[in-house]
C-alpha cells in the first residue's frame, strides 16, 4: 500500500482568525504555526505546505510575561557597515506592533522555502479591524 500524498487540487484552504488581545505571545504563536503549518489537519504531510491562513487582530494588545517588555531586544541590520540596531518590546510595540507577533511566529516555521511560503499566509494587524471579512475567517480559541 502506497502512501497517501494530497494534491495541491484537492487543497481547500480555510482562515482563521486569531485575536491577541490579553494572549501570551508564545501560545499565540504556537497556535498560528501550527495553523500554518497544517498540522491540524489529517492530511499534514511535512514537505508539502497544506496549512491554511491566519488573520491574527489586536496585535498591540498581546502580553509579554516576565520582564520580556523592556529586556527583550529586537535586532535588525541597515545593510551599512557596523549598523546592527537594536530596539525593545517596548519601543517596537510604539512604532509597530505587529511585528512582536510576526517574529515570534516566524520563529516556529521551517527556515526552509516552505517556511517562507507558510509565513506569507499570515496577516497581522494592530488593531481590531482587518479587510478580510470576504474570506468569512473562522475565529479559533487560544489554548
């Protein structure tokens, strides 16, 4: 008996829709890779990409626990010679709320092709409104 491969035909991918608001970033994030990942669905195969899409709303509401808020640091690169920045949860959650959420998502996908193809079926906005109401997101309940 061979086995069962799903066919990018067969897929049906649904959304679903996370709201932030007083969730603990990490089960947040769980939550979504898991999603994104399809591994809650009986089909999951772990070379194919057979999630669905998250819309994750009040991404500024999310909580740090701990003294994440002010110790944690958020580093990227300007591309010019001895430019590393470095900004924490704090600052980052003034100027761009969303992007707390997306790193830590990010950070439970594959660092694969497939990782990045999962990370672009994420949406994350800051607040509660979100212009994907069309796709009749399924709100889902963090654990």
């Amino acid at each position: 008996m061979s086995t069962y491969i799903p066919k990018i035909s067969e897929q049906d991918r649904k959304w679903f829709l996370l709201d932030a608001r007083g969730q603990v970033l990490g089960k947040l994030a769980s939550t979504a890779a898991q999603i994104l990942a399809g591994k809650r669905k009986p089909e999951y195969t772990p070379f194919l990409d057979t999630g669905d899409h998250v819309i994750v709303i009040n991404a500024a509401e999310v909580h740090l626990s701990g003294r994440k808020e002010t110790d944690k640091l958020y580093r990227y690169h300007t591309g010019y010679l001895g430019n590393l920045k470095s900004a924490s949860a704090r600052e980052v959650r003034k100027k761009r709320p969303a992007r707390i959420v997306e790193e830590a998502i990010r950070g439970m996908l594959p660092k694969t092709k497939l990782g990045r193809a999962m990370f672009g079926k994420l949406k994350v906005y800051g607040g509660a409104s979100h212009p994907h109401q069309a796709q009749k997101p399924q709100p889902v309940a963090v654990k």
